[in-house]
C-alpha cells in the first residue's frame, strides 16, 4: 500500500519519498483542505495514510467527541507532566534525553571549538551570555519534547531533573546549585581551561589578553555565587598548559589563581548573590510553563487526529478509573 499526502494526494510506495515530499521548500497544493501537523505527518509516515472524519460522519461524531474530550480532562488533571511526556514520546518513538547527555549534547560543539587550535576566535562569557546559556538549556519546542528533562514544580517548589532513568526532585536552592554543578562540570571547567591557556602560555590563540582577563573575572563572579571550587584545583600546570610555568612549582596557577578566586568572594555581595540566583530560576519557570504548554499542544492535537493514540488514551482512562 502506497504512502499518501492527505493535503494534495501524491502517493509514493517508498517512505523516503513521502518524506522528502513533507519537507520541500514549497509546500505542496491544498487540494482536500488540510493542513500539515507535525503530528498528521507522523500519522501518515507510520500508516500510510491520514483518515480525517468525514462530513457524513460529523454530526454522528460531535456526541461522541465531546463526551471523549469531557473525559481527557478529567485525565489530563489527574495525571501529571511527567506522564503526558512519557505517552508523547512513546508515541512519537523517541526516548526522554536525560539531562547530563542532553548536556553532554549541547555542549559538544562548543567544547570542540575551543579546544581547536586552529579557533582564533575569543569565546568569552558575559552576564547576559551566562543566563541565555541556562534559557537555551532549559527551553523546548514541539519538536524537541523529548529534551524535556528539568521542570520547576510550582506546586512542591522542587526542581524536578531526570537523570536518564528517573527523575530526582530537589528542593529550590539545592535543585539551582545541582543545575549550575552539571552544567560546570559539563563545560564551564572546560571555558576556565581555555581561558587561563590563552591568559599564561606561551603561544595563546587569543592575543586580547586584557578582554581574557575580564572574562575571567565574570565567570569566578559567577562561581562565587554558588561557593563553587575552581575547575582547575588539583591540575598542575602541565596539565592545565602543556609544560611547566614555574621550576620549581608544579601547581602555580592553581595558587595564582586561587586567591584571584578567593579575593573576588570575598567581595561579593550577599544581595548580588540572591539577585542573580534569582534570575536563572525565574528562567527554568518562565520555560517550565512555556514547554508544558507545547507538550499540551502536542498531546490534544494527537488526540485530535491520531486513531491509535486517542485509543490508547481511552484504554488508560478505563483501567485508570477501574
């Protein structure tokens, strides 16, 4: 049986075919008058085809779909965020990403570029570059719900971060200081590296040393409003440079720049602290209520025009309710 385009009807036997057909530049002529879902294009690369109700059917149905929708909000207030993102992405065959790999993901690229000899470049972080970093881990689209794996709960005031098998739930100061570790530890350790390599060796691949230098200072800024330790404690100089900075001392940037560290806490301001703790976390619930309303998106337009889904939701209202 051919796969067919419920927009124009071009039909295909081959799957590459309808798909390469759902992504032209141009979308294809609306001869039945429908428009392509993200969710009718998944309908149609799995069965085949897309079977809208009917004109004939439409009164007939009107009963039965209110009754239907009357009945998915009883079971969409029962159940909670974790298991309508569970049901999506069953559906759509992708696995829930758990934070550390997403981190590990998102990262990538970044880490790779400045571990690049040949990167010229200087990839320096500022204030506002530090909190769009946590805006663009913590927020998703329609396309990407399966990267949902951090969410501020209102209701418990719990971070709630699944780890790949389940999901841990911390209280708010300790679920910050737990997403800000992760994120240290996936690459921010990493930003401090390049940025002392290019600050004391011998051939840096930044020459701007004095933009180094302030780039430095805001990020142990940033540290020191979590009282978190440099990435850098426990490396010798070789480690961190390649060679040995100093004769006789194997650990001198780690000196060096620890009472760097150590001057700019003591500096800090407690009001500074609260305030820009303040900022990431208005951040993760700006994005927790912008993700579960696209997975609520999702979820009813499934519902809508998928026949396999709307039966699996009837069956889990029944043995919910048995």
């Amino acid at each position: 049986m051919a796969f067919v385009c419920p927009r124009c009807n071009y039909q295909s036997k081959y799957k590459t075919d309808m798909k390469r057909h759902f992504e032209r530049k141009f979308i294809c002529t609306n001869e039945n008058g429908i428009e392509l879902t993200e969710e009718i294009r998944s309908v149609v690369l799995r069965d085949r085809k897309y079977n809208p109700i009917k004109a004939t059917q439409a009164a007939q149905s009107i009963i039965n779909y209110n009754n239907f929708n009357n009945t998915y909000n009883q079971f969409a207030n029962n159940f909670d965020t974790h298991s309508k993102l569970s049901y999506v992405c069953e559906h759509k065959d992708k696995a829930l990403v758990g934070f550390e790999d997403g981190l590990e993901t998102f990262f990538g690229p970044r880490i790779k570029r400045i571990e690049d000899p040949t990167y010229r470049c200087l990839y320096g972080l500022g204030e506002p570059d530090l909190l769009n970093l946590f805006n663009n881990l913590t927020r998703i689209d329609k396309d990407t719900l399966n990267t949902l794996n951090i969410i501020f709960d209102k209701k418990t005031n719990r971070f709630q971060i699944y780890s790949g098998t389940k999901w841990e739930s911390y209280l708010e100061e300790s679920g910050l200081q737990e997403l800000v570790r992760l994120v240290k530890s996936y690459f921010l350790d990493t930003y401090e590296i390049y940025l002392l390599k290019n600050l004391n060796g011998d051939y840096p691949i930044v020459k701007d040393r004095r933009s180094l230098k302030t780039h430095l200072d805001i990020y142990y800024q940033f540290l020191a409003l979590f009282d978190l330790p440099l990435g850098i404690i426990g490396l010798s100089d070789r480690e961190i440079l390649g060679h040995r900075l100093v004769e006789n001392d194997e650990y001198h940037l780690e000196k060096i720049y620890s009472k760097v560290y150590d001057k700019i806490k003591s500096d800090l301001k407690e009001s500074d602290k609260t305030k820009f703790k303040r900022k990431i976390i208005n951040i993760v619930k700006e994005n927790t209520i912008h993700n579960v309303n696209e997975l609520n998106k999702v979820f009813l337009d499934f519902l809508r025009v998928d026949e396999n889904f709307r039966t699996l939701m009837r069956d889990t209202i029944k043995t919910e309710s048995a």
